[in-house]
C-alpha cells in the first residue's frame, strides 16, 4: 500500500511535532482504503496523555481515541493510521513503537530535532508483529477536512 497525503497534512504534522517539543506529539489519520492505496483526509490532533516519559513515548487515552474514532465515522472515514514525533530522534519505529501498534495502520513519524520538524515517514507493522516495513508516501494536493 501507499499512503497518500495532501502536502497540507504534511506541514500540520510538522508543525504539531514542533508545537509539542520536546514531548512527542500524536494525533489520528482518517480517511480511505482505496484499491492499493490509503488516502488521508482529515488528520485529528490529540493530546499526548503519557505523564512519566512523554519525551520519548506517547500515550492517546481510550476515551479521546474512541471520540476521534465517532468523529471520523460521522464523516463517513475510517482510522487509516496514527501519527507521532520523535524528538531528537530519526523518524524509525523504537520496540515500544512495535510493541504498540496495530497491523495495517499507517505509522506516520516525524523526526524534531532541536524544535525543528525534519523528515517523515511512514512505516506498516508486518503481520507477524515482528517488524515494521516502511510503507511509501505519495503528497497528492485534495480536499482536506481539519478539526
């Protein structure tokens, strides 16, 4: 699969990791599944709930992810992925991240380093859980839906 974001998403994903330095931001990706593709349309930013390490983990509670889950559903989406920063860190899946993560989601992982977003990439956790594949990213201008 490919996941396809509008350049829009790309710089809001950006400017979150930014905003939230040295924490690690994190948010929801809605949109499609369409053919060989998953098409983002609407990203929904979220709180980074982790207290004890929220420099290098992030923690979305139960509650906020259900109510962004209903959000998209209305808007006629699905969660096609989760995104997140690493502060001071290349944008590479950590164990925890492995340990974490759902197949079939998109992982979207901007790198901050020193407050500054740098590069992005998206990563698919294989279906033995064991690793993750980086999974291509193709920044296609759409209609975008923010929250």
């Amino acid at each position: 699969m490919t996941l396809v974001l509008d350049p829009r998403h790309v710089a809001a994903i950006r400017r979150h990791g930014e905003a939230d330095y040295p924490a690690e931001a994190c948010g929801l990706i809605g949109g499609s599944v369409e053919e060989h593709y998953k098409v983002a349309v609407q990203l929904v930013p979220l709180v980074n709930r982790r207290t004890d390490a929220a420099r290098n983990r992030y923690l979305i509670d139960p509650e906020s992810f259900r109510r962004a889950q209903e959000r998209l559903e209305r808007d006629g989406l699905e969660v096609i992925g989760v995104y997140h920063s690493h502060p001071d860190h290349p944008p590479v899946p950590s164990a925890f991240d492995r340990e974490h993560a759902w197949p079939t989601l998109s992982y979207v992982i901007v790198g901050v380093g020193r407050g500054s977003a740098a590069e992005l990439k998206s990563w698919v956790l294989t279906d033995d859980r064991g690793s993750f594949e980086e999974e291509p990213i193709t920044n296609e201008e759409r209609k975008v839906v923010w929250q």
